[in-house]
C-alpha cells in the first residue's frame, strides 16, 4: 500500500517556489531519504506530510486519504524534529507521553507505554529529569521515544542527527535502522548528509530548487545519476564535458565518473584512458584525493594509500573501465 | 621580555587609555568592583536601607495624646492596623488589585501573543508604538481624560444612548458595590483606569515570554495530536507563565500602592495607598503609615511564593 503520495504538489511562498511540481510514492514500511542542500525543498515536503504546510497546488495522500485541509492534530504522522523540540517544562516521561495525554490515554497506561518507549531507545531510568539534563543525543531518543509511543502510521524524522557528533551518529544511524525494520514503520528521512542516506534509506529523492532531480536506490543515485546536481551533490562524481565525452564515445554531452572508479595508470584492456597533469591532491585518511587536469577539465581520482601519489605538476594517465561511464539526461 | 611585548603591542595602544585596558585586563574583577560598587551602593543603602527605616517605624507607636511618636518596640500600630476600617480598606485594596491583574492578563494575552507570533516589520513597530505609547504623557493628564470619559456627560455614556443600550449601563450602575452615580463614581470607573494605566506593564513581560517560546514547540504539540486548546494549556501556557507572573507583579503591585486613580476616579472609599498618604500627612501618624506599607511587601512575598510553588518558574 502507499503509505505518502505526492500529485504535482507545490508549495510557493510568493514569489518563492520552495516546493514546485513533486510528484512521489512512498511505499509502506519504507525507509524513504529526501537529500537535498538547504533551500531545496526537502523540509517543506516533511512539513506538508506533518500538516504544517499547506499545498498551494497539487494533491497529497496518506494512506489513500485526503491530506490537504487535515490539521497536523488529526494525522497519524508524527516528527522527529530536527532540534528535537522537546518541552522544556515536562519531564522526560511527561515528554514521551504527551502524545497519550492529549488523546486522554489513562495516566497510569500511558506511564507504562512512556517507560517502555524510554526502554526501547535505550533510556530507562531517565523518565523523572528534565530535557535539559540530557545530552544531545540523549535528547534525540527521546524525541525518537515521544513520537514512537503514538504507534505513528509514518515516522517523519528532519535531519535528525545533524546536531550528534560523527561516532554518535553512525551509531544512530545504526540503530534507527534496525528500529525501523523491527517496528515496520514507514520513516520518511530529511537530510543533507549523502553517506546517511545512502547508507540508511531503501529508496532516496533527491532535491534541488524545489523538485526532485532523481528518485531510486541509493546504488542508482549513487553510481547512475541522472543530472549534472545529482552527480556532484551524490557521491562528488566527476562530471565530464561534452568534448571529452566525445573523445570517449559517449553520445550525451555530460558523463558522470566516479573518483574511486578510475586508477593512476595506463589502461589494461578495454579501458578508456585519458592524459592529464597532476594539479593538486590531498590525503584523506583511507584514499589519496589526486586531482588530474585534463584539457583543462578537473578530475578527481581517489587512489588507494598503498600507491605512490605522483608529484604536483607530472603528467599521468588516468584509466576506467568503460561501463563506469554514464551519460547524464540533461546540460 | 618587556622588548618583545613593547614590540608586539601597536604603537596607538601604548598611551595611558591602553594602559589602563591592560590594567583591567589583567585584573577583570577590579573592573567588576569599579562599575558595580555605586549601583550596589544606590540600592543597599538608599534603596533597601530606607525602606527598612521605614519598616522600622512601624514597631513604634504615637502618643494618642500628645501626636508624638513613641520610639519603643511595639505592636500596637499592627493591632491599630488589623482594626475593622483598616481591614477594609485593605481588603478592598487587594481584590481590585486581583480583579486588575486578572483582567489585564486576559487582555494583555491575545494582543502579547499577536506581538510575539505574527507581528513583523512595521506592525512590529506598531505594536511597540501602540503600547508605550500611553506611557509617555502625563499619568495625571490620562487621569483626568478618563474622569472626562467616564462622566455622566461623557463620551461613554453618549455611546451607551446612541447605541439604545443606556438601559444597560443604568442597569450595571444599579448594581450595588460595582455600581455608583457614574463611571467616573463607581468601582467599574476604578477598575476600567486600573486596567488602562497599568496594561503595558502586563503586555511587555508576556510578549517578551512568548517571543522566548520556539516556534517547533507548538508544532511538536500539534504533532502528536494536542488540539490547539490542548496546546495552549499544556505547552504555551506554562511557558509563558513567568512572564504572566512577572506582569501580574507590576499590575498587582501598583495597584495595591496606587493613591491617585482611587481619589480622583472612584467612590470616597480609600484604598492603602490613600491612607498611607492619610496617616502620613494629615494625621501624622507616620507608625501606622508604615505599617500600611508592610502589607503590599507581604501581600507580594506571599504572592511570589504560591506562585513558586505552583511551579511558575519552572520554565525559567
């Protein structure tokens, strides 16, 4: 079933178009990624799934129900805000099952589905102190525990794990995963950090000026994108111009080629190879990020550690094989 | 050493100002001193210290004979104080100024959360305007303006006949306490001042507690399913209850100390302010003036700690 349909839906703010023509389908039981810089839509869209926005054109659907005109009150959808919003005056369990009490859940019943929500994002014991006791992350699971306790039909969830730092959050990341499969829930993920959502979404949007440039598998975003943004913004993919293309037989007039998928060597069979100057490189813990000029055109490579970077200025060949090359839909 | 600093430091900071930064620098809890000793002064011994004189004086009694005071340690001026005519007055100090604060909260709110929300740019500005301004003529001149108003030859009186609602305000007139010969003559006339001078004192503190109230809290309450009613009493109510307590001190305070609304606007019934400048002036009795003065101090202390204890500062 669907769980989130979006119908040519926009949302303009006078003259700004921060939502223009989105079209999705987010299925149910889905781990759904919108990746986008800021300004590109992809909170907007979470905000018009939550309630908070209206559309201003288009049609949206949660559950095969009407969502335009339904107060944010009145949905099953609940948000894991992105600073977690928690209610500094509450304590961490009034926290959790403020969701309950509005909806007249019994005190005793909703203390008991509080303490087990703590108890699910590892947090027991915490319910008697106040939000600003907690750490951050700390705050973000119980963000994760107030909205969980509503048995939520989709879980919104806006760059949740932006304000953790890196350990703590791959270990989020780690663990909303296996959350999300245990519980079967539909989490539909803000983000603009590229290795989260390629690394927890089963399908990813990616977002830029309001609509969405390329919709499917974090491997299909990831190694075929299909504009010149997805390209760069996904995986910092070399984008190749038109006259290279055509050296390399490439009809479009744009190629995208990943930097791990070239090597600083001349071409075994079948590869395509090109001849540049090295101009710049960078050593980035498990690769060397060598940057090749090649008529004038920058490609990054990333070569493995265990090989001799060349020095700045000395010519090299660069080779790939050819089906790492994929021709892009637009300029 | 002293050519290496000499040398790093630029030459426009080597004068005596710089000196004299340096010297503050190194010493921050000098500076600390310097710019906190004469306001510290100004309030513990001008401030604090006259108002415990005052307190003083209200141990001590006056001679009933001779009009002289009495400086022996006493508690007859509180007994003088609790008579039956001094209840009164202090009674009927007290629920106006809860009848004013309770009725400045409810106005001061929707137009506070109006300023703190949705007000932007030049309604911002308007807003700011439209509140202080009151606040920059004469409190006596707006005084006087509403005995005008609220006369029977008032303007508020030739609304009520316009409207063919005289009966209505004849009506309220005629009811006993609330009522009088006038507006300009009854409690309602008091209140309706009370109300008027004392709002922006009720508007700023909640707008600035409201201002203080993330936008995301409100919408998480909406998110997991509170009605805005629900919203309001369980998220945007008590975080802004500091602020609602902080107003209600100013309106319940000056209400409780005002002697000049009561006098000019009212019936002849006095209030504490009018019998402390009573006691202290025509009578003399400066004692019992004093004493007068005790009760808004513990009114506002015994205010101050139900309101603690009812957590409204919780949210602090």
């Amino acid at each position: 079933m669907t769980a989130v349909l979006f119908d040519n839906v926009s949302r303009h703010f006078g003259a700004v178009r921060a939502v223009d023509g989105v079209n999705l389908e987010i299925a149910e039981g889905e781990f759904f990624a919108m990746l986008g810089p800021s300004g590109s839509g992809k909170t907007t869209c979470l905000r018009l799934m939550a309630g908070f926005e209206q559309p201003t054109g288009g049609h949206i659907e949660i559950f095969g129900e009407t969502a335009e005109g339904v107060p944010p009150y009145r949905r099953s959808v609940n948000t894991v805000f992105q600073d977690y919003a928690l209610f500094p005056h509450l304590s961490i369990l009034d926290n959790v099952a403020y969701g309950l009490m509005v909806k007249g859940v019994g005190r005793e019943e909703r203390r008991k589905a509080a303490e087990d929500a703590l108890a699910m994002v590892k947090l027991p014991n915490y319910g008697s102190r106040r939000p600003g006791q907690l750490s951050g992350g700390q705050r973000q699971r119980v963000a994760l525990a107030r909205a969980l306790v509503n048995k939520p039909k989709v879980l919104l969830l806006d760059e949740p794990l932006g304000a953790l730092d890196l350990k703590l959050r791959e270990q989020m990341q780690e663990e909303l995963k296996s959350l999300q499969k245990s519980l079967g829930i539909t989490f539909v993920f803000v983000t603009h950090d590229q290795g989260e959502a390629l690394s927890m979404a089963d399908r990813i949007a990616v977002f830029n000026d309001g609509r969405i440039q390329q919709l499917g598998s974090p491997e299909e975003v990831y190694k075929q994108p299909k504009t010149r943004f997805v390209a760069d913004f996904v995986g910092s993919s070399n984008v190749l111009p038109a006259r290279l293309c055509q050296r390399l037989g490439v009809t479009s007039s744009y190629a995208s080629l990943r930097p791990e998928a070239i090597v600083l060597s001349a071409p075994r069979d079948g590869a395509l190879s090109l001849s540049g100057t090295v101009s710049a490189h960078s050593f980035l813990g498990a690769v060397n990020r060598v940057v090749v000029d090649v008529e004038g055109a920058r490609i990054a490579v990333a070569s493995p550690v265990s090989l001799v970077v060349p020095k700045v200025g000395s010519p090299v060949t660069i080779s790939f094989a050819a089906d790492e090359l994929h021709p892009m839909e637009d300029a | 050493m002293t050519a290496v600093a000499e040398n790093l430091m630029s030459p426009e900071r080597r004068g005596p100002t710089g000196r004299l930064s340096d010297f503050f620098w190194k010493h921050p809890h000098v500076l600390l001193t310097v710019l906190l000793a004469p306001p510290l002064l100004w309030l513990g011994v001008v401030y604090i210290g006259s108002l415990f004189a005052l307190l003083l004086q209200s141990f001590f009694s006056i001679d009933d004979f001779s009009g002289l005071i009495n400086y022996e340690f006493t508690f007859a001026t509180y007994r003088q104080l609790l008579s039956e005519t001094n209840l009164d007055i202090i009674l009927r100090t007290v629920s106006m100024a809860a009848i004013v604060t309770l009725a400045s909260a409810l106005i001061a709110f929707p137009i506070a959360y109006y300023a703190a929300r949705y007000a932007q740019g030049k309604w911002k500005v308007l807003f700011y305007l439209g509140v202080m301004l009151p606040l920059w003529s004469s409190y006596l001149v707006k005084i006087y303006a509403w005995k005008l108003i609220l006369a029977k030859e008032g303007i508020v009186t030739w609304f009520f006949e316009k409207l063919h609602l005289l009966w209505l305000l004849d009506a309220w007139l005629s009811l006993p306490v609330v009522g009088g010969n006038s507006l300009s003559v009854s409690y309602t006339g008091t209140f309706i001042v009370f109300v008027y001078v004392w709002m922006p004192f009720m508007i700023l503190p909640i707008q600035a507690a409201l201002e203080r109230v993330p936008t995301n809290l409100i919408e998480a309450s909406s998110d997991l399913g509170g009605t805005p009613a629900q919203t309001f009493r369980h998220v945007l109510f008590p975080l802004a209850l500091p602020g609602i307590v902080a107003g209600s001190i100013f309106t319940f305070s000056l209400t409780l100390g005002d002697y000049i609304i009561p006098q000019i606007i009212g019936s002849s019934r006095l209030f504490i302010g009018q019998a402390v400048y009573a006691q202290q002036g025509t009578a003399g009795n400066i004692p019992l003036a004093a004493a007068f003065t005790v009760v808004p101090i513990v009114i506002m202390g015994a205010y101050l700690w139900m309101a603690k204890r009812m957590g409204a500062f919780d949210a602090l």
